[in-house]
C-alpha cells in the first residue's frame, strides 16, 4: 500500500504563482490554488452572464435618473420614490422572467446533450436504457421487445489503418443508416464505442427475428466510402428477448451483450440468448465454484480406456476418462458435467488438472515397466488457448516424460470456434511433440477441411455412424470412404464405439487400424490395469473380430 509519504506528487499540484495557474482561451483560470478543477462556464453563458449583469445596472441607472428629474419638477419625494420603485420592480421582474426562460433552454439543450452521443446524434447508452426502460413499461404480457446489439468486428483496425477521424466518419455514417431503417416505435442509440443497440417492438416468430436482424446487418455491413476509400465494415450480433429472457431493460442488455461475446468467440456472426451462453448466472457461477473446490479437495479422479492395434491385438495406448466424485451427488461420469464445464472459464484449470493427472499416472506405470501413453481430451477454450503448449511442456518435465506419452484429442466444434488460433496452438502441440486426434469425426460441420488444414495424426470415426453400420450398407459405404480418406491423408483411424463382436467385425472389415470401446475393455481405474499386466492379462480381446475383407 503506498503510504503518504509516497504518493505521486501530481495528485497535490498547488500553484504558487497566479501568474502560472492554467487558462483557457478566454484566460479564465482552469485549477483553483489547490490545484482542484473549477467548474468552466461555457463562452455563451459567460455572454448571457454579462447582459443580464450590464442590463441590471442600466435599469438601475434609469431608475435614479427618472427620480432625479421627477424631483426637480417638483414631485413629492414620496410620489417620486414609490413610482420609481415600482418602474425598478418591473424591469426586474422582466429581466427575471427572461433568465429565466434562457435558464430553462440551457438546462434543456443541457440534458439532451447528456442524452445524446456527439458523434451520431443517437441516443447514449443511459438515453438509450431509458428509453428501452420506457418501451418495456408500456408492453402488456403478450407483447415482445427483440434486442439487438451489433458490434463492428475490427474497429480498432479501421482507427490504426486510416486514422481516427475517418473512424468517426465511419460510426456516423452507420448510425444514420441504423436510425434511416427503424420504424417510428422501435428504438437505436450508440451504446459503446463501436457498438449500436435495437429494439424492435412485437416480433412474432423466430422467423421474424431472423429477417430482422440479417436486415440491420446488411445495413451495418454496407461498405463505407470515406475520401475514395472503400472500407468494409463486419459485424458480430447478440440477440436477447423480452420477457422471454430478461424483464427489464438493464437484464436485457446485459443478456444481450452475452450473446453478443459469444458470437465473437464462436465468429459465428449472430447469437440469440440462451441460459447456457450465461457463464455469470447463478448455476453457472455455482458449478464453477464446485469445479474450483473439487480440484482443489481432489474430487476428479482418471479411470482409463485401453486402444488396441486391430491387426496385432497389441495395446496402443489409454484415453483417461475423468469422473468427479462429488461430497453429495456421488460418481459423476464426464457425460453429466463436462459440457456445462466445458463452457466456464473454469475449464481450463480442469483440463489442466487432468493433465497432470494423467501423466502422473503414465509415470507410475512407467517406472512398474508399462511404458504407454494417454489420451487427454481439449475443450474449444483449451485448442485455442496459446498458453497450452507451455503448460503441456511444463507438465511433461515435470513428470519426466517424453511428447510421445501424451495425445491430445478435440471434437470439430472445438476447430470452428476459432480455426486460425487453433491451427497455431495444435501446430505448436506438434511441433513439441505430442500426437494430435480429432474426435467423433463426423459430426460437425468442418469434417474435410479439418482433415487437410490441421496438424492431425489420427481420427475417430463418430460412435454413431460405427453403431449405423450394423444395420445400413450405405452407413458402412459412408464409413469405409471417411477411413480411405484418413488414410490417404496419413492418418491413423480409431474406431470407437465398439459395443459388440458385430461392430468390432464391421470396423475391421472397413479397415480402422485402431479400436476403442466399452465392448473392447474398460474403462479401468488405474490398480485394475496395474493388476492385469501384473499378471500378464490382455487389455483388449480383439480374437472374436473377423479378419478384415
């Protein structure tokens, strides 16, 4: 804590010299003797000032000169005041009555200056909550309210590439678009620096909401011409609802501004509100603490999933399945808590615990002569986290392991949540050492390109569409071609899933050169698998699977 004797010098600025003391351009001193700001008064008032001032003394100067002649007439003295008190009282009153109405104008023109962004001319983002607060106020139970707020992507950019003056230009122009495309009862203002808030009064279905909000982003994403340059503007969109999602104006926005950050986290241009996307809500909150006082107390333990070689029925590694063993609820499998977690900042120490805990294990069984390694898998927050490869790097010196012990897997959702950043991290995983795996290959939308842009070493093909296989030649047809597409690509296939003897058969015959599965083995936790090499046992019994076709 600084104490007084170390506090800045600037924060007690005093000004011996009155000569010194800063001014404005009117020479009007800025700071009083103890250096403290003093209220300026704008250069028009200062003129209103000095009328009303140089008007009092001329009435005054009237006053005394209309009694002066009034007694030399020979008025009464009484009748000579009085009239003059009365002419006095008049002008006053006039002069009263006129300030006034200049103080009414200013305070006026004053609060809609408050209210009003300099720039665009809209209302601030308290007008602008006002105003939603207003609307809302005068909805009845069947009426909706859509919020939309639209941030410009890049902003920054746009000020460091051509400077901030044409910036300006550029969120003028596209508030006065906004503003030129709602209708009399809706409501637009400028909220945030690059950022603009809608509401649109009594959307009926999803389908309107859809039509809406594409509309105002065509607007916002019109090119802007500034001095003959043509500059493209992109946008991201967080949508929220009343009263489905909030019902008031200050829980709407916030809730709308959470989907806006998830559209920019996913890039996926536009996010409606949902309860999920709410890391700060109170279950979500609760969870993370939970989460924070599990790792902390040692709650999650690794039970782990043997991988067999198909053609030697030779084990080829372990995937570690975290389980929670929760103070009240019990054993949680990941299937119940994962993806909520998944979602919390608080996912990245889980994932980093995991880490640890599996090689730590891989250690263990190591030094008892079991030299394997472990699968771990990523969340999307995780595969873009630059911070991850020094950590793994970390991890393994400090257990004293080799890249080679390690595998990292992530599903295709975790690709599309921010591609560019992703390719960095998992290349970087690579380039240290460490394989890398896609997951449930197949279920997302990025399938054939995840495949040729990113630094891959092997693929699961979805337990879905192994499990189809038994019953739909056209699955296995599907199936047989995603294996010679990894294939030709240098990939290992791991086909997961396997529940029974048909389809252990059914991936083999496809030519999947790696199998995992509860109908193979495990999971197992740890003194299991310790006991069965001890003994000499096999982790994966893949003798009743038929020789491949």
């Amino acid at each position: 804590m600084v104490g007084p004797e170390q506090r800045p010098a600037s924060r007690a600025r005093v000004f011996l010299d009155p000569g010194a003391l800063p001014a404005d351009e009117d020479g009007m001193p800025l700071h009083s003797r103890s250096g403290r700001p003093l209220p300026r008064i704008p250069r028009s008032e200062r003129g209103q000032i000095a009328t009303y001032a140089a008007a009092s003394l001329g009435v005054f100067g009237l006053v005394g000169i209309g009694l002066n002649f009034a007694l030399a007439a020979g008025v009464s003295w009484a009748v000579a005041v009085g009239a003059s008190l009365v002419l006095l009282y008049l002008a006053l009153f006039s002069l009263v009555v006129l300030a006034s109405r200049g103080v009414r104008a200013h305070e006026h023109a004053q609060l809609r200056r408050l209210g009003e962004d300099e720039l665009t001319g809209l209302p601030n983002r308290e007008q602008f909550r006002t105003q939603l607060t207003g609307l809302l106020e005068r909805r009845t139970d069947d009426d909706s309210v859509t919020l939309l707020l639209i941030d410009i992507d890049g902003f920054q950019l746009i000020n460091e590439t051509v400077g901030r003056e044409r910036g300006d230009l550029v969120l003028e122009r596209v508030g006065r678009r906004l503003a030129g495309r709602i209708r009399d009862e809706d409501l637009v203002g400028r909220v945030g620096g690059d950022e603009f808030a809608i509401a649109v009064d009594g959307l009926a279905s999803g389908g309107d909401l859809a039509r809406v909000a594409y509309r105002f982003l065509g607007v916002m994403t019109e090119a802007v011409q500034v001095d003959d340059i043509d500059l493209d503007v992109r946008c991201s969109v967080g949508i929220a609802r009343y009263p489905d999602d909030a019902d008031d104006a200050k829980s709407l926005l916030r809730r709308a501004d959470i989907a806006l950050y998830a559209a920019k986290q996913n890039r996926s241009v536009l996010e409606v509100y949902e309860p999920d996307l709410d890391h700060f809500s109170p279950d979500a909150l609760e969870l993370a603490a939970e989460v924070r006082a599990g790792i902390a107390e040692d709650q999650f333990a690794l039970e782990f999933q043997p991988k067999t070689e198909i053609a030697s029925g030779e084990l080829t590694g372990f995937e570690a399945i975290v389980c929670w063993n929760h103070p009240s609820r019990g054993r949680v499998p990941p299937a119940s808590f994962m993806s909520a977690v998944a979602a919390l900042p608080i996912a990245r120490d889980l994932t980093h615990h995991v880490l640890r805990l599996a090689l730590e294990q891989v250690g263990l069984w190591r030094d008892a002569g079991l030299d394997t390694s472990v699968a771990v898998n990523l969340t999307a927050r995780d595969a873009s986290d630059p911070r991850l490869p020094r950590a793994v790097t970390d991890l393994l010196d400090a257990t004293d392991l080799e890249p080679r012990h390690l595998e990292l897997e992530l599903n295709e959702d975790a690709v599309l949540g921010n591609p560019d950043q992703t390719r960095v991290v998992l290349t970087e995983l690579r380039r240290v050492g460490c394989r890398v795996t896609i997951d449930d290959f197949g279920t997302g939308m990025a399938s054939i390109n995840s495949l040729s842009s990113l630094p891959l070493d092997a693929l699961k093909l979805d337990r879905k569409a192994i499990a189809a296989m038994t019953d739909d030649p056209r699955a296995e047809a599907v199936a047989r071609n995603v294996v010679d597409l990894g294939h030709a690509l240098g990939l290992e296939v791991i086909g997961v899933g396997i529940a029974e003897d048909g389809t252990l058969s059914a991936v083999t015959r496809i030519g999947c050169d790696t199998v995992q599965g509860c109908g193979v083995e495990g999971p197992l936790p740890p003194a299991e698998i310790e006991r069965r090499f001890a003994g000499g046992d096999s982790f994966a019994p893949v003798a009743a699977a038929d020789s491949p076709s």
